[in-house]
C-alpha cells in the first residue's frame, strides 16, 4: 500500500496494550503473555487444531526445512531478483490495453484516451480465477482463466502526462512551503486519465499446454474495467438500509441505492461462492472545498475529521493537501457531474443538490463476480467503513457462519471481523452477486480488543452496545451510524490500538488469523506506550533516522474452538522484523542477512504448498536493501519460546527508556523463512495469487521509481528506476517502450515444472 500519515485521526483515548499489560504483570500470566512464533515444530498443533484441520482435507503444515530453494541476498539493484531455477515473466503492466481499439502504450505521457480499457496502475492484491464452460467461475482447473488486480494510488500520476501533473498556473508541480501540492485548475483529459487508472482490472490470462499463465489476452469479452466511475449498488442489511442510502443521497442518486466507482483498491478478499472483493484503502484524500463553499452538517464535520477527509474550506483557487484537483476541470464538459462530485461542500438546497455525502460512498468492500462482466458490482456497508486492507475469509464449514476478517491501515487503527448470518452451503458455490446478497448483507460487525494475557475478545459493534449508545464524541442513533462511521464506533467500544494492521491472511491448514502490523513512528510507540502486542520502540540507527518501531511485526490469533463466531481468541506474535545486525531486544526472531526483513505489508497462504508469503513496502531497510518477498514455514498460536526486550529509544538527544518485559518471539531459522524475491528501485511487492497447482506464483510489483522527483519542468524526469522496460531481472528481456517505470505483475516458474518454492 502507498502510505499516507493519519495517525491524528484515531482517537487518544482507548486503551494501549501497556495499560491492560500494568493489570498482570504480576502473577502467572506474566510469563505467558506471548507464546508464539516460527521457532520451535511446526507439529505443535492443540489437538482441536488438528482434529480441525483434517476435516478440511486442505494441505498439511509444511515440514520444518520444506523450503527448497537459496536464500536470496538483499540487493539495490534496479531488477526483479530471484533464486537460480526460476524464471520471471510479465503477464501486464500500467497501461496495457485491454482492447485493440486502444493504441499500445506510449510510456511517454502521450495517450489521448480516458483510460478506461487500459490495465490500471498501483498493482496490489489480485486473484487467479478459473472460468468453466457454464461462464461461471469453476472451483477445479480448466482451459479459460482471468486475472482481477486492485489498483490502488495515483501517486505515480505524473508519469502518465508528457512532463507531469499541470494546471494553468503551474507548468510540472510545485511543492508550497508546507509540502503540499498547489495546482490549481487541472486539464479534464489528466484528471479522467489519474480517475480511471484506481479500480480494478479483469483480463482473461493466456494459459499454456500445461495450463500455466503466459500472458493475457487483448480483446477477451472477459476483460473489464472498473473504475471511480462505474455505477455500483449500495447494499446492507434490509432493515437498516433506508438509513444507510440516507447517507448515500447526491446529485447524482438522490435515493441513495447506488453510486459511482471504486477508489485505492489495496488488499483484497476472496468469498467461498467465488466473487472478488477489492478493498477500499486510503480513498478518504480526494475530495476538497474550494474557499467559500458550505459546510456539511456538525456530525458529518466529525466523522470528516476522524476519517481524514477535507473538513475545512481552502484557498481560493487552490488545491491542497493529498487530493489531485479532481473538481477543477473547466475545459471539458462535466457529463454526470464527474469533476464536481469531488467537491464536497454543501449547498443550501440539500443534500441531493451536491456531493457532500460523496466520502460516505467510499471505505467498504467492493464485490464483483468475475466471470460475468454485465454484472453490477456491490458495496457491502455491513462489514464497515473504515480504511479498508484485506478482508480474508474463515475456512469455509458447511452448516457454520462465515468470517471476514478485516485490518484498517492506519497508525492506531484496529482490526475487525464480519460474521454472516447464513450459514455456509457449498452448492451456493458460482452462485455470484445473489450469493453476495445472502451472505454480506446480514451479520454481526465486531471489533478486536487484545489482552496482556495471551487472550483476546471481540466486540460486536451494535447501537445495543452501551458504550456505543451513549459514546460523547459523536452521537449514533441507527445501527446505520454503525455501519457508515465505523471507526467511531470501535473508538467507543474502546477496541485496542495497533501498529497499522494491513493485510491478513488465513492459514488453510489449522484456521489460524494473521497479521502484518506493518510499523509505527515516534509519536504514537515509544518505551512508554510499548505494550504487548507491540512490544518494540527503539531507533533504526544506521541512517535512516527510523524510530519508534520502524520494521513492524507480524501477530497472529486463533479463535476459541476454531469457531468463525467465537467471541473470544488467544494470539501470539508470530515474527519481528528487523535488519540483522540490530540489538538483540530488536532482532527478537534472531534474523540474518538471508531473512531479514522490515515493515511486512502482504500476507498470502499457499493453498498449494502451505507456504506464508511475506511481502514488504519499507522505508527503514531501503538504504541496505530494496523491499522483498519472503516464503515462511508457519507454526500455530503457541508453539514459541520467552524473550527479555529493554526498550530504549533517543529523541532530540533525550533518551527513554521502558521496563524490562517478557514476551515471545521467534527464532527464524533459515529453513523456516527465506528471502525469495528482491525487487527493483523504489517498488513495494504487494498481492499474490497462483495457477491452481502451485507451478507458477504471480507477484505484483508496485510504483518502481516511487521517488522519482516531481518536480520536473524538464523534458524528462531524473528517474530512480526504469523496469520493467530495462529488462532488469526479466527472463525474456524488457518488457513494453523503455524509460519510464511500471507497475506490472509478474509470472514466477520454477524451471523444473514443480512447485514454487519447494
């Protein structure tokens, strides 16, 4: 994910983990507060674990030392690099055309199209779906697949324009002197080009002899686009959903039944009847108003706040903060209102008269089915608003309800989980959107609170709830408010703070949650506010100026019973990031040059091998090392050992310092967690997906070049990265026009046909 800092929109007031840690530190738990990690046998499951997972007929946990292949070196090269006996392959890249009516791909700013039949940019999560002869998705192989990757940021949007973002008072960009873009009225054909580059992208994959993918196909009837401006319906539990579409009303649907597109689509869910749902992330910095305009109502300026979207009015004629000037346009004519919706002040006609209830429409689940490209995707208001990372779905039992478990990016934010009212039916499998509708539409909403003992509840988020009912920072009167201002409402539930949880990912063998708390900085984790799920707050001292707990750690939990309705679970950490030559109190998992590793970002299981694949998008190890993917051996929820941590940390020359405390890590050996993949210049490694039988692995790789300046009135940029058109690691040479960088996903094979990382 590309990150922005909404640390000052979460609520102060919950508890951290050190303020119910000070409540046991004394007595028996204290010495079981963690009990996790991938150090010690993979064959320590509890028995009802294990009793689980044999009925699942899902593979078994790999063997401690299955990893087949050479750790990979950390490198700064500007390539895709992998261990010997693989070969690494496009399958699309930023702007791909998805139609022959579309010329090839300039990569020099030059396209006169709006976008809307190209692939996206931003690759980030992605799903290999198999189509059957019926048109519908098949749960077995067949000879007919597509390929559906989120599209996340136009923070790259400057490589899409001859020479960068413009306005008509600024020729490139200009940063003022608080960091901020200062645009001014943009050109129409710019804005509808950085619109159409977010969504999703569907493309039928190329398959060879051997049922590998080998590229995608030009002009399938499968391809599709979804963008900021495909109409979606607004779906939600039938007796709370005129409240909901009541905060749904604009101009452009007064009713509130539907709105426009899909924004910053990062991690993503797979459901069992086969559907895809592209998760909505940082969606909340696009909007503005212009000096002058109206403000919503004070509840509506509340939620704005917390949420991170534009509560104040601005300067005149000016553009600030994350937001590209959307609403500027004036040379083109503004059908649908596609321009002004992003301007979300209020007039004193109401709310059908403008947009300020535009933001409501963003922050959920999209659904989409991806074998019917007629079909209209879904927003599922029942499993939250929030900043949406992921939303991985229980081991599916037939005759038990289903769970989504969910993290909201942010510094402080929390991790919820959506329980289904239906029970799960494996006929309803290629059932599509209606499936959507018995399965999403009703359930229970909850929130995680992790406590020092190892144990941890969840919180249903209900107006029944008297903590919510009589919350004072915003009053919520329907289970609609519920729905629509999440965050608020697991502000007052006094859910537990975490170090921005993004993707999860569920373990297939055993049922067991994870977690990538990707890091945290000074402000909100140092030795005081250290607590048990984020145990760390110390300084990255060999240049990068990091601190707080700048390489984040992966946390992992079990659900009592193995249930998807259980109300309560017990968690460990399963793995610290850190770079090799750290303390010891900070290299807990004792990594080496060939698996160290920080601010793990993507989580995805194997269902092939068992194999946890760890992706990273990191700022403190960016100096030593460009971000990576890493195979892991995974363990279950109490397998670790104890270890001491002394966390000291240096700030503006004064140094704090917290107890010593117990708690459980990982020794990573580098049999149970491996580097395999590093990538080039400035790239995140982000989303993951495989052909049904584990023989190819497909990675995304996200923004090389991040860091390229903006600045550029030049003719060229000074780029930091130019792949894949330089052909950097690539076993067929480079890929499309050279010069520019690209996001792209790759095709990953060994050369011995057998399975990826085996």
């Amino acid at each position: 994910m590309t990150t922005h800092d909404d640390s000052l929109n979460s609520v102060p007031g919950n508890l951290h983990f050190q303020d119910v840690l000070k409540k046991s530190l004394t007595g028996v738990h204290r010495r079981t507060v963690l009990r996790g990690g991938i150090g010690l046998a993979t064959s320590m499951l509890l028995p009802s674990l294990s009793a689980f997972a044999k009925t699942t007929s899902l593979p078994s946990l790999p063997a401690s030392g299955v990893l087949g292949f050479s750790p990979m070196a950390k490198s700064l090269l500007d390539q895709v690099s992998v261990p010997a006996g693989y070969t690494v392959k496009v399958l699309h890249a930023t702007g791909d055309p998805l139609s022959s009516s579309v010329a090839p791909y300039s990569n020099a700013g030059l396209e006169s199209d709006d976008w809307s039949k190209r692939i996206g940019d931003h690759h980030d999560g992605m799903h290999l779906f198999y189509i059957g002869r019926n048109g519908k998705v098949s749960a077995t192989p067949t000879d007919k697949a597509v390929i559906v990757v989120n599209h996340e940021s136009s923070a790259d949007a400057h490589f899409l324009h001859p020479k960068g973002q413009t306005s008509d008072r600024v020729t490139g960009q200009k940063f003022d002197q608080f960091g901020t873009w200062d645009l001014g009225v943009r050109p129409g054909l710019e804005v509808l080009k950085e619109m159409n580059l977010h969504g999703v992208s569907v493309a039928e994959v190329a398959l060879d002899r051997d049922g590998l993918p080998i590229g995608y196909k030009a002009d399938s009837l499968l391809n599709r686009r979804i963008t900021p401006q495909t109409v979606v319906d607004i779906k939600g539990p039938a007796l709370h959903l005129e409240a909901i579409h009541a905060w749904m009303v604009t101009k452009f649907d007064p009713t509130g039944a539907t709105s426009r597109g899909t924004l910053n689509n990062c991690g993503y869910g797979l459901t069992p009847w086969g559907t895809y749902l592209a998760c909505e992330e940082n969606w909340a910095t696009y909007f503005n108003m212009p000096s002058g305009t109206g403000l919503p109502d004070a509840k509506t300026t509340v939620a704005r706040k917390r949420y991170g979207v534009a509560s104040a009015t601005l300067k005149a004629d000016a553009v600030k903060g994350a937001s590209q000037g959307w609403f500027t346009p004036m040379d083109m004519v503004d059908v649908d209102a596609r321009f002004a919706r992003w301007n979300i002040s209020a007039n004193d006609k109401g709310a059908a008269a403008d947009f300020r209830n535009e933001p409501h429409t963003f922050g959920f689940n999209l659904e989409m089915d991806p074998a019917d490209p007629n079909s209209r995707p879904a927003k599922r208001i029942a499993m939250g608003r929030f900043a949406h990372e992921a939303a991985v779905c229980s081991v599916p039992v037939a005759g038990q309800p289903l769970a989504f478990y969910m993290g909201c990016d942010g510094r402080n934010e929390y991790i919820y989980k959506f329980v289904s009212q239906a029970v799960w039916d494996p006929s309803d499998f290629g059932g599509g959107m209606a499936m959507g509708d018995k399965y999403l539409n009703e359930g229970k909403l909850f929130v995680a609170k992790f406590e020092s003992d190892g144990t941890g509840r969840w919180i249903e988020l209900t107006l029944a709830n008297p903590a919510i009912k009589a919350y004072a920072g915003f009053q919520f009167e329907s289970q609609a408010d519920v729905l629509v201002f999440t965050r608020l409402a697991a502000d007052a539930a006094g859910a537990t703070k975490m170090d921005r949880p993004e993707w999860g990912a569920v373990n297939p063998a055993n049922g067991e949650v994870y977690f990538a708390l990707t890091n945290n900085n000074n402000v909100n984790r140092t030795p005081v506010t250290a607590d048990a799920a984020n145990p760390r707050a110390y300084n990255d001292a060999d240049g990068k100026k990091s601190s707080g707990n700048p390489n984040g750690h992966i946390i992992r939990f079990r659900e009592t019973a193995s249930s998807p309705s259980a109300t309560s679970f017990q968690w460990d950490i399963f793995a610290f990031g850190a770079e090799e030559d750290a303390p010891a109190d900070v290299n807990i998992s004792g990594l080496t040059e060939k698996n160290s590793f920080s601010s793990p970002d993507g989580l995805w299981f194997s269902k092939s091998t068992g194999v946890l694949w760890i992706q990273t998008d990191d700022g403190a190890f960016t100096d030593e090392t460009n971000c990576m993917l890493l195979a892991a051996v995974p363990g279950a929820v109490g397998d670790g050992g104890e270890f001491k941590v002394a966390n000291h940390l240096t700030l503006g020359g004064a140094t704090s310092q917290g107890e010593t405390r117990t708690f459980v890590g990982a020794l990573l050996g580098e049999t149970r967690l491996r580097r395999f993949l590093v990538a080039p210049k400035g790239a995140e490694v982000t989303g993951l997906t495989e052909a049904a039988d584990g023989r190819a692995l497909l990675v995304n790789i996200q923004h090389p070049g991040e860091n390229t300046p903006k600045l550029g009135t030049a003719k060229e940029f000074s780029f930091e990265s130019q792949w894949p058109g330089n052909g950097g690691g690539l076993t067929s040479g480079g890929y499309g026009v050279a010069g520019r960088p690209r996001s792209a996903t790759l095709i990953i094979t060994k050369s011995d046909g057998g399975k990826v990382g085996l």
